[in-house]
C-alpha cells in the first residue's frame, strides 16, 4: 500500500511540473466614469493606484493552452476584501446560445450560489434563539465563479467584475 | 453638507458607519485569480493567475458640525438661512460655540481652525479663539488648550469650543454671525465652510444648556452612557415660565428641559434625577418621543425625558442653575459603527410673555457623539451547539459522539483509529470576526488536526472571516496511535480566540472515555479444512490427536489459520519456533482445505494485509534434518513446535500454536562388500569389510563365530589387524559411524584343489528400540599353483577423482568404477604363460584399461581375444569383451610358454569402465 501511495506522489508532482493548460491572465483598471450632458462616458486607467470610493474593473482572461478540450473549467476572481463588489458588474458569460451566470460567495468561497445569497443567523429574541435567513448584500461578497462546461482547445474567453474601493 | 437638520443624526450615523470601513492609506490591494478544471486525461487540475496589486492612496476628508444652512453654494454668510446653532449672551459676556471636527479620510491628517467674523451683522466677537474641547462637554476647561488646527487619525473626531466675548456695547437683541473654516492640511482644497454660528446679544434671561455624556465617544455594547445636562441663567434678568409649556394630567407652566433619547438607546429605569436653583422640579417620561409626557415612570418604552422647573412669572433669577441627568444603555450585540448623537432643549420666557417663542427662547444644546467600537466575543461549543447547551448524539469517524452541556465524549475508542469531533462557533462580537483556533490535551502519540466541516480539507491559520452572529462549524480529528491504550479519561481542550481581541476566546471539551487496543490476532489450527469453525482461542491453540510421524528428512505440515481480531487492517510476520537444526516454511492455503494447494504457492514469511475480521490460511510445512533421532510427544502436552504470527504494526500483539511432530526411530545397518578370494593350502587370506550405520540411534554391532565346514579358521579384527578374535561383540557404531572389520581365512594343509567355502558372515546391530542386522558372503577357493588372484574395486563420483565407495558397494549412472586385479606368483618356482583376463561388466561402458608388472625383461601385452596382441592397450571395448594381458619375458610379441613369471613376480591389470 505504502508503495502505491509514494508513486502516484512523484506522478503528481512530475506533472506539476508540467505547463498548465488553462493560463490565466488578471488585470485591473480603475473606472473614470464623467457624466457630460447625461451622457455617462467611462476611460480606463491603470489602477496602480486607488482611493477609497474608486471604481475598479477586474478582467480575467483565461485560455485553453492545449489542443485538447478541458472541461469543467471553473473560474474564480476573488473580490478583495478593501473592496466591495458592485453589484451587477458580473457579467454573464456568452458562448454561443448559452449563458453562463457568475456565482457568488460570501464566506470565503466555501459555497456559491445565485444572487440573492441568504445567511442562516441566530437571534435571540425575549430568551428564545431563533434561527432566520437574512439576505447577504454585495457588499459582502467574497468570490465570483463561472463553471464552463468545456473550454475548446486554444479558446479564450474574457470575464470581468466591478468592486469599489472600501 | 447641506442637510435638513431633522436627519442630521441619522445621516450622522450612515457617513460614520463608512468611515470607519473605508481602507487605510497604503494598504495593498492584492488579488489572485484560479481556475480549476479536468484534463483530457480525466485528471483534476488547478492553476492560478498572476499577482495583481494596487496600493490605496490617501483620501483627505473631514466634516465640521453642526452646519449652517444657505440658500445658495458656495456657503457664504449672504446665503445663509439657519445658523447651525445660535446662542444668546449677556453683553461683554463670553460666548462658547461647540463644534465637532471629524476626519472621514483615510488616513492621518491635520485640520486647520480658523474663525470668520460676519460682516453682515451687528457686531463682532472680541478675543475670539478655539479651545480643543477634551471632555466635549461644550466649554472650555481648565487645562484644555488652545489650538489653531486638529491633527485627527482615520475615522476620529475631536470637539472644539470657539469662544469670544460679546462687546459690552451691544445692544439687546443684536447679532454677530461667525464661521469656523476648516482646511485639509494634506489637500487644500478640501474645505468645510458652511458652519457659521450666531449669537445673539441679550439682556434678557439667558439660560445655558450644555450636555455631556459619559464616556465621551467610543462607547462598548451594554454600556451605559451618562448623560449630563446642565445650565445656568446667564442673563441680565430672572428668566420667567412658559405657560402651559407640558401638560401632566393638566396644563403645567415653568421651564422646560426635554432630551429624545437617541433611537437604539435604552433609557435605564430609575436612572433620571435632576435639580434646579429655584422653582419645583418635576421629572418627566415620554414614550412617544416627547409628544406627550407623564410624570410618573413608565415599566418600559421611555424614549424621551425630561424636567419641569415649575415656578410662576419670572421665578428663576440671575446666577441660578439647574442640573438632568439619565443614563441610556447600549444594546448588546449592536454592530461596530453605529453611532449615537443627541442633544437636549430647554424652553423658558425671556420677555415676560408667556412663551418660548421669541429669539434665545428656545435653546439647543451642543450635541454628543458616541460611537460603538469593535467588541469582540467567541463561544465554541459541541457541533450546532456553539453556545455550549447541548445534548443527543451523532456520528462521525464511526464513532457515536455524545453531546451533553458544554462537552462531547466517544465512549471508547480503538487505538490506530481517528476520533473526529465536531463543533461549531459563534461569533458574538457585533463585527465580523475572524478566529484562531486550537486544541490542548491530547496524549502523546496521538495526532491531531482540524478539519473543516467537510471533515477533508484541513484548516491553517484563522478561520473566517465570521459575520456577527453567525456561525462556523469545523472538526478536531484525532489518530490515536497503535500503542496507545488507556482506562482513564483522556481530555482535549479546544479552544478559539478571536483575532480582533486575543483575550476573547472560549473553549470547549472533548473527551474519549477510554482507548482500546484496536489491534489484535488469533491464530488457530485448521483442523476442518475451512476457514473459522474451530474452537475459541485459546482451545484452539494446539492440536490434541494428531502428531504427524515423519523420518530424519522428511516433513510435517500444519494448517492453520489466522484472523484479524482488532478493528484495523494489519499484517502479521509468520515465525516458527522448532527444535535445534530443523526448519520450518509457510505456505499460502488460499482455499483454507488444509492440503498444499498445486501446483505448491512459494513460501512466504508473512500474512499479507488482513482486514478486520478477515481470516487467511496457510500451511506450515515442517523439515526435520536427516540427523533427527527419534521422538516422541504428545500433541497438547509436549508439543515441540510453535508457529507465531506477530501484528507488524504492534509487536506487542501476536498470537501462538503449538504443534507435535514425531520423528520415527529408523534401523539401517550396513555390512560390505562380499569378497572373494584364493588361497593355497595351506595359507591365509584376509578379507576388508565396512560396518555403517545409518539409523538415527546408536547401535552396538556383534558377530558371532562362524563354524567352518572345513574346519577353517574364521577370525574377526576391528583394529586393522592388531587383534584377532574369534566373534565380536559390544562394537559401538553411533549415528553415522563406521566401523573396518577385517575377516582372517586361515586355511590349514592338506585342503584339495578347488575346494570353496562362502561363508555367511552375519552382524547384528543392537538399537534402543530394536535389532538390524546385515551380512556378507566371503568365498574362498584353494588354488594347486602358486599364483594368487585378488580383485577389488572403487567407485567415483561421476568421472570426478572423489570416492563414492572405497569398495564399489555404491554407484549410479555415469559414476566410474576402477577394477583391480592383482596376480601374484606366490609358488617358489617360475610360472609361464600367465595371462590376467577380466571381463567388461554388464551395464557398463569401457572408459581405459592399463597394466603394470614387476616382472623384469619384458613388456605387458594387450590382447581382446586372448591371441592376438599388442604393445598399446585398447581404446575401446565392445559390452560382452574381456580384456586379456601378459608379460612378454621373450620378446616375440606373444604371450606363448616361453614368457616366465619369477617368483614374486606381479601383474596388476587396472579397468576403468563408467555405470550406464
């Protein structure tokens, strides 16, 4: 038994060491949105920098590298926690006639689920403790995934979310 | 900044509420992407993205409160429409404006102070300056500074006093408007301009109302704050009643002080007192938020309080001073943040008619802030139990965990197995949390980690981050190693600590009532040819009736079977315990009938994995050594052979058989060769003969006399010749041993030509437990001439130089045999025509043949036929030939009667031949 064990450890890590198949690209850019006659018009600037209250756009591009198809590809942004996200700002994902809805996570990408995401609290009202779902906001949101059936060889596909800086 | 100044407070809360969660200047942003996915090999993978990081610049930002109202932006004194707060002094008089700075930024920064005096008024303050308000109570103090800017931290605020003296010239009823600006010392062009104040001349009643609450901001939940409301009359006149300003049952006339509890807040019954300089005081409750009012406390609900100083027309003279105070309790479990502001308001006439209408009438006070800070709180407790109440079972691991308060116990658990205990916590603090958890108490050779509630993925580092008030539920799992046992309790400690306060934790306990030996082994004979069915250990730890009897060489085999009796896979080493030199091997009996399987498995020295429960068969097979000697034991009682299987993870675990092998008693006794000789009458002949003995006893050999027909004399020597007797007796021949016996003919004269006698020599061998006995045959023939015939023969080893036998008794296919024929002239006179002839034995091949002779003069001949011959032996020699040589004495290459041989004279006639 024990030998079985050791081998698949050093198969696991020789491929490791292999190129991964889905390369994975994250940028941001913070949003300068000017409202000129009614007109909202954005620009994109680097976001070395922000200020609280600053609007930024995280984009994942994620690509098949193989020429073979991966399937079950998820994809995670994780929304930092000096931001919070905005809500609407992820975007689903159009690949051909279907629609992919990003997921969300309020507590650290343990579960995901669609919004609205609904938390179990205790409350203890007049000595007895009651258990009742409230509504988690975006602002709490931790993570934002997308679950793509298959990925094609060299396929790209481009995500992006919104959070504003806390 | 411009509000309407009924939602000031609650707009108050919602900008603190951000405030305090905007991120610091200099934090880095970092984030990280990953994907995981399937592979065209069906493998899981997982990847991750690059690093992206993004710095938080520093964010200037700061408010000036209370605001003042205009008409237009930006705020200036000729748009103003409200003063933001308006006091009323006695001419040459000082003056306090209460403000609070507060910087919303994110970061450390100074607010610059500096005050505007109006223009568009009566009359300016004199010796105007700003005094940092340390205990915010509205007024400068003794030993509080005066400042010209405030340095704050993110998210703090400060309270400022602007005060001034009204110029004794002015005149009542006049005004003078003044502003405090404030300027971000970090960004210039953040400015707070729209808090312009007025104050208003008077020589009328002036009363003053100032609040402070204890303690003065950063506020924990369940506290209570202390709310201090106190004033004076400052003016040139007695202040007088407002008619019917409450009405308590009836219409009540007097001064009146009211404060509205902030929303949240609850008032602390009892705790309202109060007491003025002149007038009768009258304390008074409303539920309604100051609607109405009653005067007699309320069990619940009171949301506003106040004091009547009753008293009819201008009753409440210069100097004199009036004291409220409450307090309010913070709710438990309030969320970090939530900030509570409140004011009072006094009501007097100043102008003797009746009301409270008229400018200064109406007094506010300065307004308090108290903020909730972060209160941190943890309980752990049993799984869905974190408040430690808990009772009933579940499962996990495979093991019943029971609940019971505070605590959660496994009965008895196994050594080599994991306990997991569940739990659960619960953030109590009033912000989200996060908690480092750990464990104390476990024994040594236990090993122990959390896990989280999937009961897989472990946990490093905090756990969280936690809402408050909700709950987090995650496993301690414990391997118990194999060795370790107890009876005693063993108790683990498992505790959690809140990482925004480390001296907030909780814990909870775990326990295993007690550990037993998860690993254990039976092995037992295999009498029924299946596995299991035999008796409980230790009955079937031997094998009463069956004591296999084997001879030196052979072999004993037991079945037997082995079971896992513990709870956890093992593998067991198979060891034998025998009697000196003999061996033992185990065979696998993969179908548990007891017979060695076929073809025969190779043997092995240990179980292989076992299962719990599960039971594997083998065969030990058993060699006794050649040299065994007899034995003889009873199965259960003497039992010679052990056979242990001993647990590889524990080798304190193991478990025995015992086994009986008979070994037979074996009498084999041999007596070689026959021999064959002549002799002349009369002479003597002696005859070499080996005793062996190969039984597994000593023997002790004896030869009777043996009683001629001829009346020979038959003589027997154990010591090569030295003395002769006439039987033997009392030879003592052990294992293995053998002995030369040299048998003498002695023939005496007068015997005839040709007379023979083969005499049957018997030796019996005297065993312990019985008799062999063996015998050769001597035949000896008297020959007239004087030439002498011997013949012997050894046998080799293949066609190797080493002996097989000394006399040729023993030899197999392909082993060489070398005969040896000696003819000796042993008259006194010559001989002539000797020819020594011997024939190629049956079954044999001719390998070479040579001749040597000591007769001088002539050459040994070579003959197949006996007529023709030659100088060079043969090389080969057909089955069924005979081999003929002579001694040419005259040199024609014949063998005629011409050639002599001397007395004395030998030939000896040396055949190789190899067993077909």
């Amino acid at each position: 038994m024990t030998i079985g064990v050791l081998v698949l450890g050093v198969l696991a890590s020789g491929l490791a060491l292999a190129a991964d198949a889905v390369k994975l690209t994250l940028t941001s850019v913070r949003v300068v949105q000017e409202n000129k006659n009614g007109q909202v018009s954005e620009t994109f600037q680097p976001a070395l920098s922000v200020r609280p209250g600053d609007l930024v756009e995280w984009r994942l591009e994620a690509e098949n590298t193989t020429e073979r198809p991966l399937r079950q590809v998820v994809l995670v942004i994780p929304i930092p926690k000096e931001t919070r996200y905005l809500e609407g700002s992820a975007l689903a994902l159009e690949r051909g006639n279907t629609r992919l809805l990003p997921l969300f996570s309020y507590d650290g990408g343990q579960t995901y689920g669609l919004p609205p995401l609904k938390r179990k609290v205790k409350v203890n009202e007049n000595g007895k403790e009651l258990e009742k779902e409230v509504e988690v906001k975006p602002e709490e949101y931790t993570h934002a995934r997308w679950v793509l059936p298959e990925l094609a060889p060299k396929e790209k596909v481009l995500l992006k979310l919104r959070t504003i800086v806390r | 900044m411009k509000r309407f100044s009924g939602i000031l407070s609650l707009l108050l809360v919602l900008w603190l509420g951000l405030a305090i969660a905007q991120t610091p200047a200099g934090t880095s942003i970092q984030n990280q992407a990953s994907a995981t996915y399937i592979d065209s090999a069906n493998q899981p993978r997982s990847t991750t993205s690059n690093l992206v990081v993004t710095v938080v610049q520093q964010v200037y930002s700061f408010t000036i409160t209370p605001n003042s109202t205009h008409s237009g932006s930006p705020a200036t004194e000729a748009n103003l429409t409200a003063p933001g707060q308006i006091r009323t002094a006695l001419p040459g008089a000082p003056v306090y404006l209460a403000y609070t700075v507060s910087n919303t930024g994110n970061g450390s920064d100074a607010i610059l102070l500096s005050p505007a005096q109006g223009i568009a008024d009566n009359f300016d303050l004199t010796g105007v300056s700003i005094v940092r308000d340390i205990n915010c109570n509205g007024q400068p103090d003794s030993g509080e500074p005066t400042v010209t800017s405030v340095t704050l931290a993110q998210g703090a605020s400060a309270c400022i006093v602007v005060q001034g003296t009204v110029p004794a010239s002015a005149t009542n009823g006049q005004i003078a408007n003044i502003n405090l600006a404030g300027t971000s010392q970090g960004n210039s062009s953040v400015t707070d301009n729209d808090n312009w104040s007025r104050v208003i001349a008077n020589t009328a009643a002036t009363l003053t109302l100032t609040k402070s609450a204890s303690p003065t901001s950063s506020v924990t939940p369940g506290q209570n704050i202390t709310y201090t409301l106190s004033g004076s009359n400052t003016g040139g006149s007695a202040a007088g009643a407002v008619t019917s300003v409450v009405t308590l049952g009836t219409a009540r006339n007097g001064i009146l002080i009211t404060d509205v509890i902030p929303s949240g807040l609850t008032y602390v019954a009892n705790s309202l007192s109060g007491s003025a300089g002149a007038g009768t005081v009258t304390l008074i409750y409303s539920t309604n938020g100051g609607t109405s009012w009653t005067s007699t406390q309320p069990s619940s609900g009171v949301n506003a309080v106040g004091m009547l100083i009753e008293g009819s027309g201008n009753f409440f003279p210069q100097g004199a001073s009036y004291t409220l105070s409450f307090q309010a309790q913070v709710p438990a479990g309030i969320a970090s943040g939530t900030s509570y502001s409140n004011f009072a308001t006094l009501k007097f006439d100043a102008n003797s008619n009746g009301n409270a209408n008229d400018p200064g009438e109406t007094v506010t006070s300065n307004t308090t802030n108290n903020t909730v800070g972060a209160a941190y709180s943890v309980l752990v407790g049993p799984y869905q139990n974190p408040l430690g109440s808990a009772s009933g079972t579940y499962t996990a691991g495979g093991y019943t965990v029971a609940r019971s308060g505070d605590t959660q116990s496994i009965t008895s658990a196994y050594s080599g197995s994991a306990v997991i205990f569940r739990h659960t916590l619960r953030n109590t603090g009033n912000t989200t949390d996060s908690f480092n958890l750990s464990y104390l108490g476990q024994p040594a050779g236990w090993s122990c980690q959390l896990l989280a509630d999937d009961l897989s993925t472990p946990i490093s580092g905090a756990v969280g981050p936690v809402a408050a008030g909700a709950d987090y539920s995650f496993a301690l799992q414990c391997t118990i190693s194999a060795s370790y046992t107890t009876t005693s309790a063993v108790s683990l400690t498992l505790k959690a600590t809140s990482t925004g306060d480390a001296s907030k934790a909780d814990t909870t306990a775990d326990s295993v009532s007690q550990v037993v030996s998860g690993y254990s082994v039976d092995v037992a004979h295999n009498t029924d040819g299946t596995a299991g069915g035999e008796p409980v250990n230790p009955a079937n730890n031997t094998r009463p009736g069956y004591n296999p009897p084997v001879n030196p060489g052979g072999s004993a085999q037991f079945p037997f079977e082995v079971k896992n009796t513990g709870v956890n896979p093992d593998t067991y080493n198979l060891t034998a315990t025998l009697p000196a030199s003999w061996t033992a091997a185990f065979y696998p009996d993969t179908n548990c009938d007891g017979n060695m399987d076929t073809p025969q498995p190779a043997s092995v020295s240990s179980t292989g994995l076992i299962t719990a429960n599960q039971i594997r068969c083998f065969i030990a097979v058993v060699n006794v050594p050649t040299s065994a000697t007899p034995v003889d034991v009873t199965p259960g009682t003497s039992d010679n052979v052990q056979f242990t299987a001993t647990s590889t993870t524990l080798g304190s675990v193991s478990d025995t058989i015992l086994g009986a092998v008979d070994v037979n008693a074996v009498r084999t006794f041999s007596f070689t060769p026959n021999r064959s000789g002549t002799v002349t009458s009369p002479g003597t002949i002696v005859y070499t003969h080996t005793l062996s003995n190969t039984g597994n006893q000593p023997a002790t050999v004896s030869i009777p006399a043996y009683t001629s027909t001829y009346g020979w004399t038959y003589q027997y020597s154990t010591d090569g010749g030295t003395t002769w007797t006439s039987s033997v007796s009392g030879l003592s021949l052990p294992i293995g041993a053998t002995a030369n016996l040299q048998v003498r003919v002695i023939v005496p004269a007068g015997e005839p030509i040709n007379r023979s006698e083969a005499a049957t020599l018997t030796a019996t061998a005297t065993y312990a437990s019985g008799t062999a006995s063996a015998s050769v045959i001597d035949t000896t023939t008297i020959v007239g001439g004087d030439l002498r015939l011997s013949k012997s023969a050894v046998s080799y080893v293949g066609s190797t130089a080493t002996v097989r036998s000394g006399t040729a008794a023993q030899a197999f296919p392909g082993d060489e045999i070398v005969y040896t024929v000696v003819a000796e002239n042993i008259g006194t006179g010559n001989l002539t025509k000797v020819v020594v002839s011997d024939p190629l034995p049956a079954y044999t091949t001719f390998v070479s043949v040579s001749a040597t002779t000591t007769i001088p003069g002539g050459p040994v001949l070579y003959s197949t036929n006996g007529t023709t011959w030659s100088t060079t032996a043969p090389t080969n020699l057909p089955a069924g030939s005979v081999i003929y040589v002579g001694v040419d004495t005259n040199g024609d290459t014949n063998i005629t009667a011409a050639d002599t041989m001397p007395p004395s004279g030998k030939i000896t006639l040396t055949l190789r031949v190899q067993v077909q």
